[in-house]
C-alpha cells in the first residue's frame, strides 16, 4: 500500500523546517504556557486554552521567526546588518535579537505606528525610521535601505526561516495542550497562520486551524476567495492590519487553512477588555482577535475544544483606558442621563439624594443654564453615573421619571440615543 503524502507536500515550508528551527531558539525566547481558560469558557462557550505569546521580552510572538531569521545570518550578512519594515512587533523582536547577538538593525515604521512601540523598538536598541501612513509605504522604504546600504531585509512574515520560527508556537500547543478541536489564529501578512498550521497538519491533523482577520483589512480572505472587500480605516488591529498578504504565506493557507473568520472593531474591543477583566493579561488588538472570532462566531465554536493564541501584548495604555471605559458604558454599568429641571435652590441636592439612595455612584456633573431650548427659569443637567448592570441603570431611570424628573438616555461620549 502506498504512503501517503505529507499534508505539507508542495509546500515552500515543511513541518521538517519547523522541526530545524527549534534547536535556534532554545534558551534565547520563553516556551510560553498553554493554559485553560475557565471564564473565557464560560464567557463563550467554548472550552478555551490560550498560549500566551505575550509573556515574551517583547510581549510578541514575533521573537521566534526573527530569532531563526538572524540566527542564520552567515558572518558576512551579519557584518552588513539588517533592515526590516514593522508596525511594532516585528520591529521589537529584530532590535531585541538583532543586538543580542551583535548585528545592526534599522527599523522602517509607519508614522501611524503608536508611541509606545516607537520607544519600545528604540529602546532595544535598534535606529527607527518613521516613513509613510501604512506598512506596505514602509517596505518600500525598507527596501530602499536594503539595496543602499547592503542591509540583508528581514520580512516580517514572507520568509521560509520566519514562517518555520512562528511554527514552534503550534508544536509546543501540540505538547502543552490538550487534543484541539479547533485553533484560532490572527492573520495579517501570514506568517504566524502558516507556521501554526504546518505544525498542525503534520502533528495534530484532526485540529482545524481558522484563521482570523481585522473586517477592516480582509486581505488574506480576499486573496483566498477572489471577492474584493475594501481594505483600509483605522483599526484596532494595527498589528495584523496589512494590504498585501505574502506570496509564501498565501500558498500556506490556501492549502491548510479552511476558513477565515472576519472580525469588527466591536468584537476586538470586547476581546480585549475580556482578556483584561477576566484572565488578567494584556493583549492588543491583533493579539486578542482569536477570542474576537469566538465572540463573533459562538454557535460555530460551541462545545469545541478551541486554543487562542495571544499573540501579542503590546497596547497604548490610553487606548487601554479608553477600551474599558467604552465596555463598561455598553455593559451600561456607566449611564448618563439627560434632565431638564427648575432651577430653583436645592434640586441639584435632592437629585444627589434620590441617585445616593438608589446606590448610583456619580461620575460626572454638568449644570448647564444658557441653552436656547431650555425655558428661562430652567436648567439642563447632564449626569453621568456608575450601576451595577442594565437592571440597575432602568430602576434608576425609572426612580428619575417617577419623581417628576423627565429623562433623557444619553450614549457613550454624550451623544443623545
């Protein structure tokens, strides 16, 4: 009887590949744990594991593939020094590796790119060039410097020794984990998506791998399915928000990955705000996507044993800030109302009273009296609060309209519903 062929046949990167990086990065990058994930679970309704690639130096999975990269620089190549083109986490992990081992690295990055992985890059000690609004305008700086000064260009994900790194994620999920029955994995230009599911089709083929995209950037999707979708806007995924999916890494996933979830900005604040509150562990945007899908699609994953891969832990804290502020006004645990009332001497109290009373916390206090469209003799005051859940925030409504006050619910940021 014949063998029958590896699932990785054809391919430009094997699970053999996979195997051979291993070796290079033992001692210099973290074997991230796997671990179960109750109140994901129980927040999705799938039994959840996530590997968490944010505990690396770099708080990315991108050490691994930039490892391997240099790792097998001839002593020539590393002498000429290195370029590579980044939104942030790539950019971090050349720097990182790139002067640990004594090679020189210049860092293209969008000037979108957020601060926070500016310093960051900067401060591994790499030279940061800020050019272009997106990173395909940052290749072709990168590319430039690369031919210039005889840099060797490091891709962030369309290169068979960073598609091979990325892929001992999926081995030690394989080793770590329990049996998958699914895995989610982000996709932005590929390479992470290609090197896990490599290790899957070789070691664990019963595990479906699914990839993940930003809706904002459905390049792969659109690569794989030929039906245009607009691709661009801002995102909180900048991490995996590209135009141009790689060559390698499309051949990769159109033969081992069967389908791509797409996921709003909605589901990836809620993911992490999720990972915050519940598993205590930072995760950006690109990094959280995994459990955006789960929320996006849970009748799909429901029941499944699912491993999320937290790719990524690298998010402005302002962005932060605001991410879980806006989650708690949809869980309207923060409600603001809208009351026209007499101004007369004591009602400010009397509403304070009533919104004490009821175990209402108040937030914000605007009085407000110089609006045309309040009478004369009135005033306008704009509350905002802080409830226990939706009931609570309706009873306090309710007390309101019960005591002659008429109210008015206003969204998120003030704007009238």
């Amino acid at each position: 009887m014949p063998l029958k062929a590896p699932a990785d046949a054809g391919l430009p990167v094997t699970l053999a590949d996979v195997e051979a990086a291993r070796p290079l990065l033992a001692g210099a990058i973290l074997r991230t744990p796997t671990l179960r994930a109750p109140r994901l679970s129980a927040l999705t309704g799938a039994e959840v594991w996530v590997k968490y690639e944010n505990f690396q130096v770099t708080a990315s999975f991108k050490e691994r593939g930039a490892l391997v990269k240099l790792a097998r620089l001839s002593p020539e190549e590393a002498r000429r020094g290195v370029v590579a083109m980044s939104a942030g986490n790539h950019a971090q992990a050349v720097a990182c590796h790139g002067t640990r081992l004594g090679i020189s690295t210049t860092i293209v990055m969008p000037e979108t790119t957020p601060q926070v992985k500016v310093m960051a890059t900067e401060a591994f000690g790499a030279q940061v060039v800020l050019f272009g609004d997106t990173v395909a305008d940052a290749q072709g700086e990168a590319e430039r410097i690369a031919r210039e000064e005889g840099r060797i260009l490091v891709h962030p994900y369309d290169d068979r020794d960073v598609i091979a790194g990325q892929g001992s994620i999926g081995l030690e999920m394989i080793e770590d984990g329990p049996d998958f029955d699914a895995v989610l994995a982000p996709i932005g230009g590929g390479g992470l998506a290609s090197g896990v599911a490599l290790a899957f089709a070789g070691r664990s083929p019963q595990t479906e791998v699914v990839g993940v995209e930003a809706a904002l950037y459905p390049a792969m999707w659109t690569a794989l399915t030929g039906i245009a979708r607009p691709c661009g806007g801002p995102t909180l995924a900048e991490g995996i928000a590209v135009h141009n999916v790689g060559t390698l890494t499309q051949t990769i996933i159109r033969a081992l990955v069967p389908s791509i979830v797409l996921v709003d900005e909605t589901a990836l604040e809620r993911a992490v705000n999720a990972f915050l509150t519940n598993q205590k562990t930072l995760a950006e945007g690109a990094g959280a996507a995994g459990l955006a899908a789960l929320l996006t699609e849970p009748e799909r994953f429901a029941g499944r044993t699912v491993g999320l891969i937290l790719c990524g832990g690298n998010i402005d804290p302002r962005m932060l800030a605001s991410i879980l502020l806006r989650e708690l006004e949809r869980e309207e645990r923060i409600v603001s109302f809208r009351l026209t009332i007499l101004d007369r001497p004591g009602m400010l109290g009397r509403i304070a009273t009533l919104l004490g009373k009821l175990g209402a916390n108040i937030l914000e206090v605007h009085h407000r009296r110089t609006f045309l469209d309040v009478p004369a003799k009135g005033t306008r005051l704009d509350l905002t609060v802080e409830t226990r859940d939706q009931a609570h925030a309706q009873a306090i409504e309710a007390a309101l309209e019960a005591e002659g006050l008429p109210v008015q619910r206003l969204g998120a940021g003030g704007i009238d519903w």
